[in-house]
C-alpha cells in the first residue's frame, strides 16, 4: 500500500506554508508542534476501589439524548453510557449480546431477537418485548424523521413474536441492519417513557429512561449533564464504578485543556493534538490513543457548483498537502488516507477484498501542476466556494486553512465561514444549514464492525450524502453486497463501491487517526476505543 505512516516528519511542510497555516503555532493551551511518539492503548490499569464522582469534558453540548436523533460525538459519548442496544458494541469492535440475549436469522429477510428477562429501566418498570417494539418503530415513523432511518429502509415490519421475542420482517436480504443493532439504531427506551415524555423526550427537560449502568439525572442547559449510578443494572460485570458522573460542556479547546490540566476536570475524549505535549507536561494524568474507526474528510455539500465536475474534486485533492496536514493538525498520530474507510473495519474481509480495497485505488500524491491543469480543462478558474468550519479543536482550524492554500494554489477561491459548534453539528442533520455551503470537514466514524456502512450512506437519496452525489453502479454493487450474508463475500463487492468512490470523490479523504483520550490521575479503567460512542465505557472507570 501507498499509504505512508508520517509520525516522524517534520510538521509545516509543503504548501501549508506560514502565511497560509496559523495552526502551526501553539494554541489551545500552548504546546509543541514536533512530532509526537505515540502508540495504541487497549486498555488501562483496572480500578483500585469504586470513587464518589469524576468529571468528563464534551467540546460541545449534545444535540439530543433521543436515540433517534443522537448521530454526534458529543450526543453518543453521554448516551452510550445510560441507554442499551438490542446488542452491545464492544471496545474490539466486536459485536456481542445486549438487551437481546440472542438473535437468529432463519429466513433470509428475517432477524428475530430474543429479548433478555430480568432487565429493569431506571424507573424500576420491566423491559419487555412491546418496550422493543415500540423503539425500534420510532424508526419507521416520518413524524420522528430518525436521523438513522437508513439502517432500517429495508425494513417491512417489527412484530412481538412471543413473549419475549420480535421479529424483524425485511422487504429483501439485509445484512447491514443486524450490524447495526450495536449503535443508537438498536437503543431501546421504555414504551411508557415515550409516550409520557412525547416531544420532550430526550431533551434537557423530558431526559431517557433507558436500563444502562447510568440514570439521567438532570441537564443544565449549556453547562452539564449529570449521570448516578443504576443500583438495579442487570449486567454485573459492567456495574459503575463511580456514584456519578458529570459531563460539563466546554467549546473553547483552550478552557477545556487547562481546566484538564488543573485536574478541575478528570478526562475527555477527542483532544486537541496541539496540546497533548503540555498535558503530558502537566503530571496529571495520561494521554491515550485507541482503536479508531474514523476517517478525516472533507464533505463535499454542493454538487451543483464547481466541485460538481470531478475534474475539480481530483484537482483540489491533489492539491492538498495531505502529510502535511496530518503533522500540522495532528503532530503526525495517524496516516494519510485516499479512502473513506479504515482497515479496521475489513477485520472480516477476504485477502482478494482488501487488496482491492486498499491496493487497487488510486493513490492521491500532491500534485499541484497536474491539478492546475485539470482545473483548467474544467474551466473552472476563478471559481469560489464556501467553506464551513467551527472552532472546536485546532485540526478544525488546520484543515480550513489548508483547504484555503491548495484552492488558490490552483486558482479557486475559498470564503470561510466560522460558526459555533452546536451549529456546526447541525451541518449533519439539518439540509437549510448546508445551504449554500460547498465543503466542510468531518471525522466520520463507523456504528458498525463493516465497511459497507460508510458506503450505504453515500447511495442516491441516502439521509447522509450531503451532496446528494448519484453514481447508478456504485448503488447496485452496494445494495447487491447489503443482500449479501458472508463478510468475506460482501467484502469483495464494498470493495469495488470504495474503488468508486474513490475515483468519484464525493468525499475527499484526509487522513485517519486514532481516538484520543485524556485520564486525570485519580481515575483508570477504561478502554481507549472509538466504541465509546455506544459501549458504556464511564461505568468502567474507578478509582486509581
């Protein structure tokens, strides 16, 4: 593979030049730039005794702690750690029993889900079968416009089959929506809960009801929230170490990294790179890098402009000083990418299908006169584009300002945007905050142990292809691997849909890193891992 770990480069390089690249000086809390000596944590030291309470840092206040609408870091880091999935998400990216004790497939377009007994929600009442019914419904409902219907278009019905079974009709073959039984798709909530709370529910008045190690106990809006202990959690093993936890929201990067450093807050996920050096410094606690399933990329949200001949996509991807985008933004942790996908996630592939997936692609080396001509041919010279980004973290500061380098390197022209992080979540969900808006970045995690989910959301009139890109083979190769059972098998055809993609760019492909993790020193035990945003990783931290 052309694809070249950057850990030991020089940061700054090609043409991030100064002028063009602030994110080169230290920010958030000060900090170096030198490359960072790093490695992949699987776990940490098991805790040495239960502890009153710790504090976690979000950069940004959830959107929603409804199942249906949590499709955030900032949503499934809390969510994860009160509300269940029909199967759990573990930390290895392995999927395994949840709420439903077992599954069967007997027919090719039937998934039926043995409902686990003896399982309280946190108000005490009993999970049933009809509580399964009645979440996953939800799904189907145009009233409740889920932001994760797409894992459940192909679904027919969702009937109670037995007293604690339900069976999920299919309208064909569908391997995706088992998968995706591991993420907020498969959440279930009690059915009273639900229609008690109605419009409020999940917000920071109506809360969750769910049957996780944690309990909703209150949302302060625009400051915490705050989670107790299930005394009643039918999972032994994962019973909370903590009596509470508060999750407090802070969206400047510079307070959230000093309020780590003071140890007024005892971890967060997602760090800013830039200052890993100064909390490592700081001798409270330790940075941890874990599994990631996640791949930096710029949406392309408007192919009715310029970037809709891909002529001018290729052009500005080999324009990008990828590497050097990676020393700046991330010190180097990670490695560039010319796909959407980690290998992670092929766990389950064949040889032939990885190969394919990640030999046979084209490989995007910078090249900016090659570029310049096919911006010519396009004769699109002079062109603009808007460009959204937030303040969250410096690599959002990074690649704004890179993207605006390699534009006019080429002869485009960029206009940034900034906005707020709550408005930049809403990029993902709310079509009238993408209007007029050409590109923005996001680091796109997977819900689920295989790549065919990046590429289901990128099919013609799928909720998350923001740019509403249409290629009629790339839906026929992914909707064909969707019917296909065998992963090895399915591996081949999702790797044709990337070698698609990857010629098309209806995304470009950055880089990809792994998730990083600050853990103050009176706290240990979880597990660094992308999973964080469905396995209840809180109730696994104790006291050092």
């Amino acid at each position: 593979m052309n694809r070249t770990v950057v850990r030991g480069a020089a940061a700054c390089v090609g043409i991030l030049v100064a002028s063009a690249l602030a994110g080169c000086s230290p920010a958030a809390g000060g900090g170096s730039d030198e490359p960072l000596d790093w490695k992949l944590t699987t776990t940490t030291a098991a805790p040495s005794g239960d502890i009153d309470s710790f504090t976690f840092a979000s950069y940004a206040e959830p959107y929603s702690l409804d199942y249906a609408y949590a499709f955030d870091y900032a949503d499934n880091s809390v969510l994860a750690n009160v509300c269940e999935s029909l199967l759990r998400l573990n930390p290895d990216f392995s999927l395994s029993p949840g709420l439903a004790e077992s599954f069967a497939h007997p027919t090719p377009d039937t998934w039926v889900y043995t409902i686990r007994q003896g399982v309280t929600f946190h108000d005490g009442t009993s999970l049933t079968a009809a509580d399964v019914v009645a979440s996953m419904n939800r799904h189907l409902d145009p009233a409740v416009g889920s932001f994760w219907y797409s894992v459940y278009q192909n679904v027919a019905s969702i009937d109670q089959t037995g007293d604690d079974e339900v069976t999920v009709t299919m309208t064909g073959a569908d391997s995706q929506f088992n998968l995706g039984m591991g993420g907020s798709a498969g959440v279930i909530e009690s059915a009273a809960t639900l229609a008690e709370k109605g419009a409020d529910y999940g917000n920071s008045t109506g809360g969750v009801n769910c049957t996780g190690p944690f309990a909703f106990s209150g949302w302060e809006s625009g400051e915490s929230i705050t989670l107790t202990r299930y005394d009643g959690y039918w999972d032994k093993s994962l019973a909370a170490h903590s009596a509470e936890v508060n999750f407090v929201f802070m969206n400047d990067a510079t307070a959230r990294i000093n309020a780590l450093k003071s140890g007024s807050v005892d971890g967060s996920w997602m760090l800013p790179m830039e200052s890993v050096s100064t909390l490592e410094a700081s001798g409270r606690g330790d940075v941890l890098f874990g599994l990631n399933t996640a791949v930096g990329s710029l949406v392309v949200s408007d192919l009715e402009g310029p970037l809709g001949d891909v002529r001018v996509r290729k052009a500005l991807m080999l324009a990008m000083d990828r590497d050097g985008i990676l020393q700046a933004a991330y010190r180097g942790v990670g490695e560039s990418s010319d796909v959407l996908t980690t290998e992670s996630v092929w766990q389950d592939a064949s040889d032939a299908g990885r190969a394919a997936a990640f030999d046979d692609v084209t490989h995007y080396a910078k090249d900016v006169e090659e570029a310049k001509r096919l911006i010519a041919e396009a004769g699109a010279e002079g062109e603009e584009l808007t460009y959204v980004t937030a303040p969250i973290s410096n690599d959002f500061s990074v690649i704004s300002q890179a993207t605006v380098a390699a534009a006019q390197s080429i002869g485009l022209k960029v206009t940034v945007e900034t906005v707020t992080p709550n408005a930049y979540t809403a990029l993902f969900s709310d079509p009238s905050a993408r209007e007029g808006v050409d590109l923005f970045y996001t680091s796109w995690y997977l819900s689920s142990p295989d790549p065919l989910e990046m590429y289901s959301v990128l099919r013609t009139g799928d909720f998350s292809n923001y740019g509403d890109w249409s290629n009629p083979e790339f839906d026929a190769l992914v909707n064909e691997a969707v019917a296909v059972d065998d992963p090895a098998a399915r591996s081949e055809l999702t790797a044709k849909a990337q070698q698609i993609a990857n010629e098309e760019l209806p995304w470009l492909p950055l880089y990809q890193a792994p998730v990083s993790l600050y853990l103050g020193e009176r706290i240990t035990g979880v597990q660094p891992s992308v999973a964080f945003l469905y396995y209840p990783w809180a109730a696994t931290i104790g006291a050092r």
